[in-house]
C-alpha cells in the first residue's frame, strides 16, 4: 500500500509498544514516520530497521522531553521543517506518548504527578497547538489521540494516570470539535482528527438494542390490556377485543383478530 506515500507522521513515543505498532502499519501503507521516544541508541536502531522493512521509505528519530514545552515546540519545528524536504510538514500526528507511576496519593511525589499530567494530557495539547496551523493551511491533516481506559475506570493507586486520561478525552474531543468548524470553513476540506476512545462497555446498536427489563416491583402490562394498548396505540401493534369476546366475568377469550 502506498495511499500516504510523500506523507510525513509523527508518532510519539514510537519506540515500543503500541506506537512502534501505530508507526508499522503507518510505514505498510508508505508514510515517512518521525521516531519519537526516550530510548537508547540500540532500541532506536532496531526501531528504525523495522519501519524501514515495514515499507516506509524514511525513517527518522527526534528527540524531545514532553515534559517541557520548549522541546515540544523544538521537536514539532523540527519534524515540520523535515516534512518539508517532500513538500509538506507533518502530515499526520499520532499523541501516543504516556507515563505512569503506581502509588497512593499520599506516596506520590508532587513532581511525579505533575509529569504524569503534562506528558499524558499538556503534551497533546501542546503538538496540536503547534501543528494544526499548518495542517489548516496546507488543506490536509489527520490527528490521532490515543487515551487508556484509565480514563473510564479508576484503578488503585494511579489516581495521576486515571485523572490525566478523564481530562485527555474531554479536552481532546473539544479539539476534535474546532477542528471540524475549522474544516467547514476552509475552502479545501482535508484536516480530520480522531479521538481514539478508551475501551469501555458496548452498547448494542439501535438495530439490536433488546427491550430493557421491567424495574423490580413495577406493574406489568400483558398483551390486550387497556393499558398495553393505550401504550402501543401510535405504533398500530394492539387491538382491543370486541366486547362479544369478553366473558361475562370481564376477563378476554381468546379470539382471532384479523
């Protein structure tokens, strides 16, 4: 596949993991990827090699502490300015990078905590805020965030962690929001954003969506009732028996309806 070949990607912390995968299938399909970690100079190696075999054409590591926003904004200059060498900047923006450290809270250190936040929350933020003007611009963009479920679920001792990811998916789906007035309004559409949602409970589609079961001590209505039928009148599904079937004792005989 080559439909994103001469398109650069960045990827935070791509050096392993779910990154390193989110840059594999980025490669597969011909995208230059912008290698992005905290890694030494053999995982980085190893990294590059497999992107490289992956079917991207360029491969290229950038450094950058996303704990500080003067090397978020030198990092984004610099993919930027290496995106331009085909005739574009970045292309794509992956927010995958994240932290966490497990302990309660009153064990965790205050700088451990306020890193947690500014890599897992600030730092997409910050990416965003640098590339989406470009991207506007140039008439093309595509911005994934990634979050965990964390951000659904709260889990003992990573209160950083579970606190970042709720404020990540809020404050990315607002991101999401102006982007889409941003697109509406240019003359070109082409800036799409995804904000990946964290794993959390299916809801059946409105095809499946089973009937919900009566509440404990509520009063059933059966078929043919009065109160069935008043229900279901506007859908046309219940006829009231003729009189004639009735008993003298009020109760319904069965009768064909035709």
């Amino acid at each position: 596949m080559t439909e994103l070949n001469r398109r650069t990607a960045l990827v935070t912390g791509s050096v392993s993991g779910i990154g390193l995968a989110v840059a594999r299938a980025l490669a597969e399909a011909g995208a230059r990827i912008a290698l992005h970690g905290l890694a030494g100079e053999m995982e980085i190696r190893e990294a590059r090699e497999a992107l490289r075999a992956a079917g991207s054409p360029q491969v290229e590591f950038f450094g950058g502490d996303l704990r500080h926003p003067a090397q978020i904004e030198a990092l984004v200059a610099a993919v930027e300015a290496w995106g331009r060498e085909v005739g574009s900047g970045i292309d794509i923006l992956v927010n995958n990078a994240g932290i966490q450290h497990t302990a309660s809270l009153a064990e965790m250190p205050a700088e451990t905590w306020d890193a947690i936040l500014a890599v897992n929350l600030s730092a997409a933020f910050h990416t965003m805020r640098l590339a989406l003007p470009a991207m506007a611009a140039r008439g093309y963009g595509r911005v994934v965030n990634i979050a965990s479920v964390h951000g659904l679920v709260a889990s003992v001792d990573k209160a950083p962690l579970c606190r970042g990811q709720a404020r990540a998916g809020r404050a990315l789906q607002g991101g999401r929001t102006r982007i889409r007035r941003r697109r509406c309004a240019a003359t070109r559409a082409g800036l799409r954003s995804i904000a990946s949602p964290p794993a959390g409970p299916r809801r059946p589609s409105s095809s499946r969506r089973s009937t919900p079961p009566p509440r404990r001590g509520a009063a059933t209505a059966t078929p043919g009732s009065p109160r069935s039928c008043r229900r279901n009148s506007r859908a046309g599904g219940c006829r009231t028996p003729p009189r004639s079937a009735r008993s003298p004792a009020g109760s319904v005989r069965p009768s064909p309806i035709t």
